[in-house]
C-alpha cells in the first residue's frame, strides 16, 4: 500500500473504532489501481458530519452541507464525507437535496464512472460492486449504470468522460460515448468556469489530441465558450503531434489552429473566463509566431521576446508545421544565452544617469535613449559597462546637451 494511504489508515482506525465504517474511494483507489503517484486520499465513512466532529478534536466545515467535513490529522488535511444519496439534479449539475445514509454501495451508486466507484478498507480489500477495477484493467470508461442518467443528473461529467480519455488513453465505452452526443446540449447549463477546469485538464493529458477530436465528433464543442464554429479543426487535430506542449501553448495552438487572427484571439480568450495573466502570457507568445511567419530570429528579437515566448513559439510553430517539436530550439537557446544582457535592468545605464549626464528633465527622450543603447549593446557594438556606454551616448548625442 502506498506512503499516501498509510499515513492516513490511522483515521480509519479512529473512525472504525468509534463504530462507523470508513474507506479510501474516489481518485485515490483508482491511481492506486493505475500504479499512478497519489497527491492526496479521500474517505468515505457511515459516520454523519456531526459525528465525525466528536471523533476529531481538529476538523473543518468544508462543504458539510454535502456531508464533508476536512479531518486535520498529524498537520495533514483529509476530506472525510458521509455516504450519501442524492435527489433529483434540477440545474445538471447539482442535487435538491442530499441525504446521509448507511451503505457504502449505495454511495458508491451515485458516483460517475465505475473506475471512480471503488473503495478499499484499511487491509487494501477492494470493495467493487460496479466492476471498476475490470475497468481500469480493460482501459475502458463506463458510466455507474445508465449513462443517460449519470449525465442528466450532472452535465459537467460529459467533459470529465473526455478528460479522462486524455488523461488516461482509455476507450470510451460505446454507449457511454452514445450519451456524450445524444446529450452534449446539457452543458449549456454548466458555468463556464467548471467547463474551463476540466477542459484545461484535457488539454495538459497525453491523448489530447484525440480528445479534441472527441470534442468535435461528440458535439460538445457546440455548448463550450467560443468552439461552435471549428468543428472541422477539432476534427483535423488528431493529425498534429502536440504532446509535449504545455497548457499555455495549447491554448496558443489552438488559436492558430481555428485561424483566429490576432485582434480576436484576446475575446476568445476571455471568453474561456481565463485570468488575465494567462491571457497576457499567450497573447505574448502568439505576437512571437505571427512575427516568425515572416522573419527569422536574431539576437534582438529573442531579447524582445523573452525565453519563455521565444520558445514556446517556436515549439507551436513546430506542430503546425507537423515537424519535430525541437527543431530550431537547441540553437536558439544557445544564441540567447550567448547575449550580452538577458533583460532590460542587467544593461548599465538608468534614466537618472541620463538626466545626470545630458542636465534634461525627465520625459519621451529617456526611452529613445535607453533603447538606442540596448539595441547597440545587444548587437555587440558598445560593452555593457555604464562608462562605455557614457562615452557612446555623448558622441551619438553631442547636440542633446544642456540647452
């Protein structure tokens, strides 16, 4: 059994011995299964809320109303969450009503994909009645009974379906693949923020690719923010090699995929509801592909651009050229780090040396200034030195003196 599970059996030894069951279930008892690194446990008990909270003496109401409290044991936190069926969905998304029960099957009932629907005792006993471990075994994704109703009572499960098939590499089971197009239009419904969580895990899964083309095939693509008029893309994206890309630059290939010209890609981007941030950051990086469409890279231009963008432009362009993903980056790495300054605060000259040096008060003329040295220092012909650099501005400048 793994590190995560065994720091944590001493809770299902408290719980037990308190006369209430408890086991590991969820994510956890799958990554297990997968022999995949686990960053965290969750625990399913008998025990309501209520009662949990006389058995730990440090705990925290952390979605109780859903019967989840968070168990702090040993400095380490655990959501603990009494088993539980649910009412009717009435937005798709989430119960009318939840109601604490006794049975751990019935809890696992109301779980989405059968490979999700397993617990395991503190001995590592499976308790599987849904066949989730055959599943995992099978590499197949297959809803807790009828997927039609899995997905009306929470929409946003359709887009999980597709992320575990990036994340994974597991087929989709036919019927449960059936249910993705026959009921795609219910995720309308869900906000985008949940939409854009579980497309972003998508996007940062191996098979992505395929899973975009998934996207495409099943509808899907028509109820995400921006997406209802590139099913032809989506469909062609199983054809790129993208796998090394990171989030930002899938964001950023799929913008040059869909044609989106620059003074759109911003408002699809926030249409997504990403951060600003982010959004600056792929903007940055789609500026650097648009201006390699024409030009070639040099010293200056890989200064402008930054490393980060430098790179992750070229490797963009490199997919959507459907060559390899490194070609031209190991000599452009090597050109960069060859420069003499990385960024503007390493050159040896402030706007208060300039003032000082030519008796001007501030204004436009400090840039140009700044500017006209970096470009020269950068190209070799002046030492990054702060003398070397006085002794260039006054012959350059000799009419920009004290008036």
């Amino acid at each position: 059994m793994k590190e995560a599970f065994l720091q944590a059996i001493p809770v299902l030894n408290k719980i037990e011995s308190a006369g209430y069951e408890a086991y590991f279930v969820g994510g956890s008892v799958r990554d297990f299964l997968l022999d995949k690194e686990i960053a965290d446990v969750d625990i399913a008990t008998s025990a309501t809320p209520e009662e949990m909270k006389s058995i730990f003496s440090k705990t925290l109401d952390v979605g109780i109303e859903h019967g989840t409290v968070v168990v702090l044991f040993n400095g380490i936190p655990y959501e603990v969450t009494t088993f539980r069926t649910e009412a009717e969905y009435l937005d798709f998304r989430r119960p009318s009503e939840v109601q604490f029960i006794r049975s751990l099957e019935e809890d696992l009932k109301r779980r989405d994909f059968t490979m999700n629907a397993i617990a395991m005792d503190r001995n590592g006993q499976l308790i599987d009645p849904f066949a989730g471990k055959k599943a995992i075994e099978d590499r197949v994704i297959r809803t807790v009974g009828n997927p039609e109703e899995r997905f009306t009572e929470d929409a946003l499960r359709m887009m999980r379906a597709v992320r575990f098939f990036s994340q994974l590499s597991f087929d989709i089971e036919k019927s449960t693949y059936e249910a993705l197009s026959s009921l795609a239009h219910l995720l309308q419904k869900i906000a985008v923020e949940r939409k854009l969580a579980e497309f972003e895990k998508l996007l940062a899964g191996k098979n992505r690719m395929k899973a975009l083309k998934i996207i495409g095939e099943t509808g899907l693509y028509r109820y995400l923010p921006q997406m209802s008029a590139f099913q032809r893309q989506l469909f062609s994206s199983a054809d790129y090699h993208a796998d090394m890309l990171t989030v930002e630059e899938m964001w950023g290939f799929l913008v040059c995929l869909f044609g989106i010209n620059h003074s759109a890609a911003e408002s699809f981007l926030k249409g997504w509801k990403l951060p600003v941030k982010k959004i600056r950051k792929i903007r940055s990086i789609l500026k650097w592909i648009r201006f390699r469409s024409g030009n070639e890279w040099d010293g200056y231009s890989l200064y402008q651009a930054g490393k980060e963008s430098f790179l992750s432009a070229e490797r963009i362009r490199n997919v959507l050229q459907q060559t390899d993903l490194k070609r031209n980056t190991e000599s452009l790495i090597e050109l960069y780090n060859s420069l003499p300054i990385k960024q503007s605060s390493e050159l040896q000259l402030t706007g208060y040396d300039l003032m000082d040096w030519f008796g001007k008060p501030p204004g436009a003329w400090i840039r140009a200034e700044l500017e006209k040295a970096e470009t020269a220092v950068l190209k070799g012909e002046l030492k990054n030195s702060n003398e070397s650099i006085r002794e260039w501005l006054m012959k350059c400048n000799q009419n920009l003196g004290k008036n």
